[in-house]
C-alpha cells in the first residue's frame, strides 16, 4: 500500500503537465493572482524588429507605471545551459521589459546559475511538493478511527438513607433519573458533601468523570478490531463502583440523600472506520518552486474552488521542525476519539459482562467528588 501510495505522489506533477504546453499552462496559471495580467504563447517586436515568442507574459501595473516580466517554459530533461540565460539577457534588452525568469524541471548548470544571478535574472525549479510540505500526515492520508461511546446503566446508591431533621430513614433503593450527555434533555442533580456545604458539581458530573475513568482502565491502547475494517463493537463492564469519604450527599426530588458510594454497569460502544484521501484533488495545481539564485522555497497552488492562485515562502524545514506542535499524525496510525454523549443503554443490555478487578474499587480523586 505505501509503494502504490509513493507512485501515485509522483505522478502528481504528471497530472498538471502532460506536455510542454501543459508546462506552458501550469506556469501562466500560477501567476494569475488577481495583482496581474498574465498571457500565454505572446508574440512580441523588440528594438531590432525581430518578432520573439514568449511562453508568459506578466504584466504589472501600478498607477502610471507598467512593468513586464518574460517567463520561458522549459519542459526539458536536460538542465539549462548558460547559453539559454544569455539568450535571455539579450531579449530583456532588445524587448526593453523589466524582467526575466526561468521555469524548468530539471535544473541548471552552474554557469547558467551565475550568469542568471549576475543579470538578476530569476531561475526556477517546479517539483512535487513532499509531504511535509503537504502538511501532516502527507498528501494522501490513511487512519484507523474509533470513536468510543459510553452508556450507564442499573445504577445504585448504596447502602442511602434518607437524611431527615430528627432521624434517618433507611432506604435501600432510590428511583434515580438522570439524563447525561450534552443534549437539551440533560439533567443537573446537586451533589453536597457531608457538611452540606455546597460542592460546585452534580451527580451527573460525577458519573461522568467516573464513567471515564473507568473506559480509560478498560480501553487497552491502539488496539483494533476485524482487522481495521468499519464495524461496531460493543462491551460492557459488569460493576463500577465509586466510593465517597466523606459519604455522598445526593438531593433528590425534595429529600436528601447520603450513600457512601455510588454503582454502575458500564456500557462500550466502538464505532470502527478506516478512512483515507487524497489533498491533491481538491486543487487544480499544487506545487512547489525552488529559487535556484536566492535558495528560498515557495508553494504555488490554486483550489478548484478559489477564483485565484496564491504564490506563498514556505517556511523553513528546521522551524517546521520546532513549531511545537508536536509529533504529526502519521499514516496508517490509529485515532481514537471519545464521545462525550452517551448510547442507549438497551444496545448493550443483553451482553454477558465482562468482569474486570481493577474496576471494583473506583476511587474517585479530590476533583471527582465533594
């Protein structure tokens, strides 16, 4: 897959140039930028009163003032000679425009490159832009991706009681409604401590946080499944359990409730996709220009949705490399994504539990409980 991958990129450039005229046209079709006037295959009458055919010709104009700029195609497999910068040199003069410039894709010899630099002529050389410069993970990207559902369900607060002013009444089950997920149907259920100082959470927060940190036990990393085909895989876990200390204070309704510990059966659901693409078809061209004189690199490039094409530096390899973004995403990896909604929990209702140790005792931390 990675072979078909690499032959595919490098028969990009082949894409937007079949032949020298297709050169011709990717060349004029990178300058139209909107700032200036751009022709193809121009006729024009120098000093000398000799017709000269120019591949591109850009024109600039600012206020009164008008600048020219002739642009030679050469779609070759052999490097530019000096010969051909001096045949340049000559025409900038007879045809008394304000510059020259070279577009190739093979290169040039080193007298052509200090000749061109001496004139202030400009040199370039049009290649494939590499995948770093594509930007992470590359011009055609593949990922296995997961996105990781929970649900809760046969939840119990264990061993409550009724906290009243003058006695407790024991109350082995309470009716408990609660609505989780970011939904409109949603439901807030104060959470207080011992003391009945107010705690800035729900029960529903609490379920959350606990919830999660029990599918980060379960989940077992870049794990995938049917061999990274799309499918849907479901678990459940048989018993969460969450205790509180001080025991957890829980209004319901118009009673208070205390339990020193909450519990649940945890439902998984795992929606498996592989994905791929390409970037290239979303532009009509894309690629990069080499400054052969100033050694500076640019991205030229033009989305079959944009009216203009855009000429841009790029950056330099070694900031790329410091940008602090971190490691890219690299082909083939494995992205996993956890859903903060949460299922039904009939779809998982009929499943045997799996029954995990580690997953008894749920000790929630200071900032999952008051």
């Amino acid at each position: 897959m990675a072979t078909a991958r690499k032959e595919r990129t490098a028969s990009l450039l082949s894409r937007f140039v079949k032949n020298w005229g297709g050169f011709e046209e990717l060349i004029a079709n990178m300058h139209k930028t909107g700032d200036v006037s751009v022709q193809r295959d121009v006729k024009l009458t120098g000093v000398r009163g000799v017709p000269r055919q120019i591949d591109v010709l850009v024109t600039h104009k600012r206020g009164p003032y008008e600048f020219k700029t002739i642009i030679e195609c050469k779609y070759w497999n052999a490097k530019i000679k000096r010969s051909h910068v001096d045949a340049m040199v000559t025409a900038i003069q007879d045809l008394n425009v304000s510059k020259g410039v070279f577009f190739t894709t093979k290169g040039y010899q080193s007298g052509a490159k200090k000749l061109a630099k001496s004139a202030g002529i400009d040199i370039f050389v049009v290649r494939e832009l590499t995948d770093r410069e594509w930007g992470g993970p590359g011009r055609q990207w593949e990922f296995c991706v997961q996105v990781i559902t929970r649900s809760i369900g046969n939840l119990k607060l264990n061993n409550a009681f009724v906290v009243q002013a003058t006695a407790r009444e024991q109350a082995p089950h309470f009716d408990v409604h609660i609505v989780l997920g970011s939904g409109e149907g949603r439901t807030e259920t104060p959470a207080f401590n011992a003391q009945k100082a107010p705690h800035d959470c729900t029960l529903e927060y609490l379920l959350e946080t606990g919830s999660r940190k029990a599918l980060d036990q379960v989940t077992i990393a870049n794990t995938t499944f049917n061999g990274r085909t799309d499918c849907v895989v479901y678990m459940k876990i048989e018993r969460v359990l969450m205790p509180f200390e001080p025991p957890l204070q829980v209004k319901l309704g118009s009673a208070w409730v205390t339990c020193p510990s909450i519990e649940f059966e945890l439902g998984i659901r795992v929606d498996q996709k592989q994905i791929s693409g390409d970037r290239a078809k979303y532009w009509a061209h894309a690629v990069a220009i080499e400054d052969c004189v100033n050694e500076i690199s640019y991205a030229a490039g033009k989305r079959h949705t944009d009216e203009f094409a855009t000429i841009q530096p790029m950056a330099d390899a070694k900031e790329q490399a410091t940008d602090g973004r971190g490691e890219e995403v690299k082909n083939g990896s494995f992205i996993r994504i956890f859903s903060n909604e949460y299922f039904n929990f009939a779809e998982v209702s009929r499943l045997t539990p799996v029954v995990i140790p580690d997953l008894m005792s749920l000790k929630p931390t200071s900032s999952d409980a008051p």
